[in-house]
DNA sequence: CTGAAAGCGCTAACAG
DNA sequence: CTGTTAGCGCTTTCAG
C-alpha cells in the first residue's frame, strides 16, 4: 500500500495526502479529515524509506554496533530509558557480528545510513576514525587517538590499576593479563593501568604473562591457556573484559585449576553475565548502561542545535569484589616470602 | 557523497557504476577496475535507503521491539548470535518506549519499514494481531489468540504452575499474583498457571490476591503495595515477570517488610537483573536468548524460501530457586494447621 | 559493453 | 486550497 492508493480511495492527489500526514498547512478541514479517515481505515503509514530519501529527517537515531553481545546490549537498555519522551525513535544497525566485517563498518555503516535514515548516530566501539562531516554523531569508547566526535567512555585506567591493586593486596606477584582490542583506547588504557600498578609495587612486568585476548572468545581462550600452561603460571589473571575473563574461568576449569583457591581472576566491565558465572566474577563496574543514557542524552543535545556543556564524558569505575578472587596460594620457595599487604 | 559522484570521477555513467556495485555482468573488465578503484578511493557505499527502494531487498532483518529493556536486550543478545555468518544484517527497531505509542506500534513500524527497509520482520511481544500479508515475518511471545504468523514462546503455563506450586511446598497458601499484560498470551497463561496450580491444591482463588501490574513500573509497584497492604497480606508473591517482582522487592523494602523472611517472592524470565537484585530472585527461567536464536532460525528459513518445520515453537521454562523464596512464616491461628509438605 | 531513461514512494516548490 | 511537476539516490530495462 503505497500513499498513491490513498489518494485514489479519497479522491485526491498524492501531494494532498503528505500534506495532510505531515500536517502542513494549506488543506482544507473537510478534505483534511476525509483523507484522514481513508488514511485510518487502510491503516497507512508512510514508507520510513521513501520519506527519508526526499526530507531527510527522520526522527529517528541510529547506534551503531559490531555486534549484539553483552556490552551492547546492555548499552542499549541506558539508550532505551534516555530516549523515552524525546520524540525520538531508535534504531539499532549490527555490523553482523564479530571478525566477519573488516575493519571500518561502522564508516560503511554510516555513510549507509547517514544523512539519509537517521538523523544522529551513536557509533559503539568504533574501529576507525570517523569523520565529523556527516550526521551529528558520538562516539563510545573509540578506538585509539582522539576521534573528531564528541566521545563517551569511562575511567580504564584508574579502573585496571584498582582492580590490579586489588590483586596485589591479596598478595598476588605473579599476575597475567589478557589484553583486549589492540586498537580501542580503552583497552590500551587497561593495560596501562595494569603496567602502573605492577611498576609502582616495584614488580617488573613479565611479557610472557601478557597475552593479547583480543575480546574474542576463541583468541581469549587460547591466550587464557598459554597464561595457565606457563611453567611458573601467574597466580592471578586480569581480563581486559568480563567475557574474556570469563573464558578464562572456562579454561582454568578444563586445567582443572580451582578458581579462586589455585587462581583468581578479575574482569572489566561488569557486564551480567559476571555475576551469573561460576565463580562470580570479581570486576570492574563501569556502568554501561550510564554511557548509553549519557551518548542519547549528548547526542539529542546536538541534534536540538544545542552546544554540548562537554565533548568528552568519561564515567567513573568501581571495582566489584565476587567470589573470583582470594588469596596468593603460599608461595613456592623460589624467593623469599614478601609479607602480605593489608586489604 | 552519491553514486554519481563515482560516476562523474570515473568518467562513466551511474548505471555503470551501479553494475559494478552489484557484481552484474556485462561490464568489461577494465571499465571494471577503473570503477571499483574510484569507489575504494573515494570509500563510497550506496545508501541502503535508496537501493531498496528500488530493489526491495537488503540483506536486513528487523526486529521490532516496543522498547529497549532487559527482555528484548537479553533477546537481542541471543538474536545476534544466530545472525553470524548468515549473510544478513540486523536492524532493531524500538518503538520508542513503553505507554507513548498506542497498541499497534508493530503494525505500524512494518509498515514503515517493511517491504523496503527490511527482508524479513521478527516482532517481540506484538500487541495486535498481525498481518501475514506483508514479508516473511516471526512473532515472539505474541497477543492472545492465534495470529497467522510462525511463532516462538515459552511454556508459560508449566512454568507459572511450578513457580506457584514450589511455594506451595514452602508451606505457603495465601499466594498473591501480580498480573501481566492482559493483551499477552504468555502473561494470560502464567495466571491460568496460577490459578491452576491452587485449585489443584485444594486452595481456592481469592480475586483479591489478584493485581494487575501490566509488566509496567509504576503499575506494578500500585499492584504489589495493595497486595503487600491486604489487612491478611499474602505470605508470598508470583509475579508474571521478573521486573515486577523487583518492583515488588522494592515495595517490600519500603513496607519493612522482609524477603524472604515474611514474604516470599517469585518472578518470571530470569532476566540478568533477578541475580543482582537483593535479595536474588527465585524465578522461572523462559531462556530468552534461546528465543532470539529460535526466532532468526526460522526467519532465516522463510527467507531461504524453505518451509517451516516447525510452525509455533515452545522453549521449554524451568524454576530457578534464588534466596527470595523461604518457608512459609508459622500461621496465625486462623484455622487449623495442616502439615508442610516437602519439597 | 555502455548509457539514457524510467521509476521506487514520497515531499516540496510552484502553478492554477 | 489543490494538483502538477521535479527530484531524493539508486537499479533496471532497453536502445545504441
């Protein structure tokens, strides 16, 4: 059913019936509501398509992701509320999932969506830098180098170093890290903290306990297993995100590693899945569901023609102590014992 | 940036272009590469808008949400998975939030999007009954009464039955219920559960432990406060799904009153938020990500022009017992005590 | 093998 | 107040 068929039942142009579904002036009320009724009776709705070809605006923004998993998804739910009462609707675009698209779909995305379906987009985990020139668009914890967009993303850093310290505390010396995306700035700030925790305890880090996860599951379960074969394995693993971590939980389980009595394990995000594996997973919260409410918000900001009160957001990072972390089991005697530091 | 600017730099016409974006024969090889070199360099990528509304395929499944929340989050999680190396893209698209939009916002995004925008639809909760008439379409958790469409649920009646019957066991008999969305078939089963499981027990239905709470916040939390405010307020709560049974946690908390010591509580879902609640949620799990992949099975299928083997599949439902469901509280001297059955 | 032309469903000037 | 006309960016006949 197109708008033609409308016109035709009410006998009236095409032109006529936008009018009357776009409310713009110039028809009279007795052909206004005639066309209305044939409108409600066929129950027609315009083409979201063929509108956005012609007027480009929408009312519609876009977020654009690599894939639908845990961290997206919850993005998504903040997204959902922030947008509630703006007049807006959401629209989700997925790359297809992980590897599979190279590098740079969310540029490809954007330049096939832009300018025309939606009228602002939330780019997630950017690969690439993207370019300012299209749609109003921000972008959540992006790849390294500043982008031009206006950013969300939250405190890696100060985030990796407590959960490390964490770990140290605990009297872990011998601690892995399983590193995320090489080219996310969040996850080179992880492993940033990570090394400025180890330094500062005066512990030199080790390459052979760094093995890059890469935040996909069969390259974190390979790293995981290389950490955990390692002839004098760490006594504890810091995941650059929960998944990861959470593999890890899975190899040390085929290991036949008690976790956390022979290893503890600590991840970043907190997304739900940390809570409902086994052990739960001591992480690092950072609120992921605040960064889609904030990105909606600063993103509706500009598409209002406002100025933005700040380009960059970044969220604080707490860390969640479960049942995945315990006690460095006692020391084998390669060196004298340290004391154990205080909690 | 548009096809013609393509053209223009590659010093041919846009049909040529658009021949070679679309890997058509009969353009020579040369013409070929002095094309597809403009197209990398210039890092061009057609807009979907436009080719399909043209060419009415786009290699894009919707779902079709009401809202973004922890149901469809989890949904989309398992949606995503199942979409990986099947050569289509996702494209969710919230209606914009609960309330706002009237019944029938699913009819009327696919007819916004349908037949263009999109391949083939998946519709979450859908509210009305639904056209078959449009693209390959799949509904999940539909309204009451059979629509035409392939669809996919939980078994709602079991697992409303087993919810109720495991605080039978617990010594409970005055069972309150917080009542779903009346235009759900799902939530219209999980009351028959209900009532199926007392009756079976000997107990009679007492309408004024039924509240309505329609899956939604402020409803819900009205529903459980006039349950919890009873002048002989039930000892325990199954709520249809697992927000209002939060809710219900927080009224709780509000009225002093103890979960699961002097209430217990059911929910339904087992969305990630009944584990981190407080207390953690005993619930019926319905594997909503199992749904998520079940639904783009079978669309993936239509799509492939295959019949359905399955037209209407039901995922199995199985109680998930937390910390917010205790032993009956010992009972006033109302009538005579009968004997705790065991679990 | 290539390009001109028509048209997808809609909106926006502009005439009538 | 209403209808005619010209595109939005693209694909697809169909001539050349």
């Amino acid at each position: 059913m197109t708008i033609s068929d409308v016109a035709n039942r009410a006998g009236v142009s095409v032109a006529t019936v936008s009018k009357v579904l776009n409310r713009r002036y110039g028809v009279s009320a007795s052909t206004m509501s005639k066309v209305q009724a044939v409108i409600d009776e066929l129950g027609f709705e315009s083409s979201i398509v063929a509108r956005s070809l012609r007027s480009h605006r929408t009312n519609v923004i876009g977020i654009l992701v690599a894939d639908l998993e845990p961290f997206s998804s919850e993005f998504l739910k903040g997204a959902g509320r922030a947008i509630h009462g703006s007049g807006y609707e959401l629209m989700v675009y997925s790359a297809g999932g992980p590897g599979a698209e190279h590098v740079g779909w969310e540029r490809r995305n954007l330049s096939r969506l832009g300018g025309t379906l939606i009228d602002g987009a939330i780019i997630v985990t950017p690969t690439v830098e993207t370019p300012d020139g299209t749609i109003p668009s921000i972008a959540v914890d992006p790849q390294r180098g500043r982008s031009g967009l206006p950013m969300v993303d939250s405190d890696n850093l100060k985030g990796a170093r407590v959960a490390v310290e964490h770990l140290l505390s605990l009297g872990h010396r011998r601690i892995g890290f399983l590193a995320g995306r090489p080219d996310l700035a969040s996850a080179e700030q992880r492993e940033a903290g990570y090394r400025q925790a180890l330094t500062e305890h005066g512990i030199e880090v080790d390459p052979a306990l760094i093995q890059v996860g890469a935040y996909e599951q069969e390259l974190a379960a390979d790293a995981a297993r290389s950490l955990l074969t390692l002839p004098d394995r760490p006594t504890a693993v810091f995941a650059a995100n929960d998944r990861s971590a959470i593999e890890t939980l899975e190899v040390a389980r085929a290991l036949e590693i008690d976790v956390p009595a022979g290893l503890s394990v600590v991840g970043f995000d907190n997304i739900p899945e940390s809570v409902m594996c086994e052990p739960p997973l001591t992480t690092v919260d950072q609120s992921i569901q605040d960064m889609g409410v904030r990105a909606v918000e600063m993103l509706l900001q500009l598409l209002d023609g406002k100025q933005l009160d700040e380009t960059h957001v970044t969220l604080p990072t707490e860390l969640v102590v479960r049942q995945s972390t315990a006690a460095a089991p006692a020391r084998r005697r390669t060196t004298s014992p340290r004391p154990r530091r205080p909690r």
